[in-house]
C-alpha cells in the first residue's frame, strides 16, 4: 500500500528528512543510479521508494546516538579492555517534541555557517538519500559475515582464513559518511582500561 512521506521539519509525526520529489531529483543528478532503482523512477505505486526513505531516516538518527559499550576480548595477545563511545550527533535538538534528531541547534555548514534551528540542510538529505538507494539494493539489516567472524583474509588452495583479535563493524557506510558535514559528528572514541580499573568492572555491556 502507499506510503506517506512527512517531511516537516520538527513534526511530531515526521519520517523523513527530505520529500519523495527531493529524493527523485537527487537520482537525477547522480552519475550512477542502480538500475533496480531508476526502474523506481516509473514502476514504484509510491511504495517502496518512501519506504526506503523512511527507513533510511531511521537508520540515521539510530546509528548516531549516544551509545557507550565495554569491550571484553581475548586475543593472541590476553585480555583487552576498552571502552568504544560511537559517534553522534553534535549541538541539540531544536524541540522537544521533535521525532527526529533533526532540525538541531549549534549546526554549522561546510563554510562555517550556522544552519538554522527550522532547517534540514541539504547535505543530511544527500545522505539520507544515498542511504535510501543502499537500501534499496542491499539488504542493510543482514550482518556482515565477514565482518561478524572477524575475517581480514582468505586464501585459496589451500585455504587458510585470517581472523581479527577483536572486531569493529562499520556501521555507516562511506558515501553516507562523506555527504555529511564532519563537524556534525563526533570522534569514536576507543578508550583502553588499566588493568586495575577493569578488575572492578566484570564483563559487561550497556
């Protein structure tokens, strides 16, 4: 069935960052579109392009909250310890009431000028648009298997596989990651624990 786009910005009900035709428009003016989506341009009922969006809107605003997590790994070398923050967004919501974690206030653009506290800028819906075309074509919620075993190499004849001490898994993808502004976005930070500490902490995650 047909999919409602709301793109206000700061609606209480919205789910999007850019219009169905925005989306449209940026296809476009893209180099290279896939052709299970430019087949979208023409075939879609208003369907699964609206839901790409959505969902790359969601995948957003989830991958760039604040989250911290202990690491507890045994590799080649003894236990490692550490704690990983994962990047988020930077300044603050503009409302309350918002759905999304856009409009934001204290945002500045790639010149250095502040972005309004009632706009989407144009480089978030670039980005959510290059995440919606990855959604489209790749399923974005399946695990990585070669990331999810650790594997860095893989030989043939005969076959020998190489596996990580521990692993990082990527979780936005690089032409997401470059349509943003860097300043929007703050450091992961990978933080190692003395041995003294850890022993007070045990194994555990949150």
């Amino acid at each position: 069935m047909p999919v409602t786009i709301v793109e206000t910005p700061g609606a209480v009900n919205a789910n999007s960052y850019e219009s169905l035709n925005e989306f449209k428009a940026y296809l476009g003016l893209r180099l290279h579109v896939p052709a299970s989506v430019s087949a979208l341009l023409t075939s879609d009922p208003d369907e699964i392009l609206p839901k790409s969006l959505i969902m790359a809107t969601r995948g957003l605003d989830q991958i760039f909250t604040r989250f911290r997590k202990l690491n507890i790994v045994e590799g080649k070398n003894g236990i490692i310890k550490f704690y990983v923050t994962r990047p988020y967004w930077t300044g603050s919501v503009a409302s309350a009431t918002q759905a999304l974690a856009w409009p934001r206030i204290g945002m500045f653009d790639r010149n250095g000028n502040a972005i309004a506290s009632t706009v989407i800028p144009q480089e978030l819906k670039n980005a959510e648009s290059e995440m919606a075309i990855l959604a489209i074509t790749t399923d974005l919620t399946a695990d990585n298997q070669v990331v999810a075993q650790g594997i860095t190499s893989i030989k043939a004849g005969p076959v020998a596989l190489t596996f990580k001490d521990f692993i990082q898994k990527q979780l936005i993808p690089d032409a997401v990651s470059l349509a943003l502004v860097p300043s929007w976005i703050t450091d992961e930070l990978v933080e190692q624990i003395p041995q003294a500490q850890f022993s007070t902490l045990g194994s555990r995650s949150f």
